[in-house]
C-alpha cells in the first residue's frame, strides 16, 4: 500500500470494492446479508475518517454496481508562452475558491480524450484539441485529502484551437480562469491536482512530445 494514504481509508476502499463485487456474484441470502454489513462498515470507516455525515457516503456508492472498478478523473494541461516564461491554464472551483486544471468525471459513452476536452470546454471556454496522454496516476499514491473513492487520475495536453464565449468560469462549476507560470500559482484544491503534479506536468511539457508519459 502507498504511504501517502491513511491505512485506514485503504481497507474501507477494499471492504467496499469486496461488498460491491460480492453482491454482484451471490446468491445466498446468506452471503448477501453479510455483503449488505460489510459495505456499512465500509461506510462507516470512512464516514468518520473523513468527517463526511454516512448518508453521504452511502448516497456516494448508491448506484455503484456489478465488479467494482476504480473511477476515471481526466485534467487538461494547456500550456502557452507568457511574458514570465511558460503559463498553464487554470480554473477557480465554486466548491472551495481554490484553482485547479479544468477536468473532471469521465462519462460513460465518450473516450478519455473526449471527456478532457468536453471539460476544458465548460469550465474554461477554450475549445482545444487534445494532443497527448502526460501522465496516468493512481491518487491512492499522491497525497491528496482523503477520497472514498478509488480514482485514476488521467492528465492530458491540450492545444487551444477556439473559444466559445457562452461557457467557462459562467458560474456553474467554475468562477475564474487564468494562465499561470509554474513559480506564481495561485492557492490550488488539492483534493484535484497538486502542485507536484502541476511541476511534473511543465516537466514534460517542456521535454517535448518525444517525452514518455509519467504513470504510477
């Protein structure tokens, strides 16, 4: 197990990823009831290891059914020159004013690089085409707040090839966005990027398109 997280939050992610798969396969009421009661524990733990109230956390894992999977979070890195050197684009989260790279969930029924995109689109206003996979990391080994749940996080480059005024920073999602250099960011959520992540991602930006993607 990664040292970054709380050993605690570990097991309540296996005891849950093992309820959803065991209610998934059995047929005994038996094993069901027993399934059922370990997901609460499950619950439970992280419930009081995060500070979440357990409805919460029930309500998170509601619909999550059939072998239990991680879930797939896409960001974007859009780079362009600035007066003080390379800049990434950033925006500012409603949920807690802090900035972050535009991403999110990916959804069911369109590939990685379409969710990035779609992202960028709706929380910036730039329209870009994705031109790479930059890094591919399990949160589990970054340090990050906790999380109930077990996420991939996929990183891609993006070009800015438009704009489209009636979207970015509008208030849903997203209030503010801007282009950063490495040495002046502002305050960032860290529950959704780091700022090693962010360092590492100027890294291969700055290696080139011959560069290897970063992974876990």
């Amino acid at each position: 197990m990664a040292q970054d997280e709380p050993a605690w939050l570990d097991w309540a992610k296996r005891l849950q990823a093992m309820a959803q798969t065991g209610l998934t396969y059995a047929q005994d009421p038996y094993d069901i009831g027993r399934y059922h009661e370990i997901a609460e524990i499950s619950a439970a733990m992280m419930a009081q290891g995060t500070g979440t109230p357990i409805e919460q956390v029930r309500d998170a894992f509601a619909d999550a059914v059939g072998h239990a999977t991680p879930k797939v979070a896409v960001r974007t890195a859009v780079f362009r020159p600035g007066a003080q050197g390379t800049e990434i684009l950033l925006v500012r989260e409603m949920s807690d004013g802090l900035w972050t790279l535009p991403g999110g969930w990916a959804d069911v029924g369109e590939s990685p690089s379409e969710a990035a995109a779609r992202e960028v689109l709706e929380e910036s206003g730039y329209v870009v085409r994705i031109t790479r996979v930059m890094a591919v990391m399990d949160k589990r080994k970054h340090p990050h707040p906790p999380d109930v749940y077990y996420i991939y996080k996929l990183f891609f480059a993006g070009e800015i090839v438009g704009t489209d005024g009636s979207k970015g920073g509008d208030g849903k999602e997203t209030d503010g966005v801007g282009f950063f250099a490495l040495d002046a960011l502002p305050p960032l959520s860290l529950k959704r990027a780091l700022p090693g992540q962010i360092a590492s991602l100027f890294g291969v930006y700055a290696a080139g398109d011959t560069a290897a993607a970063l992974f876990d």
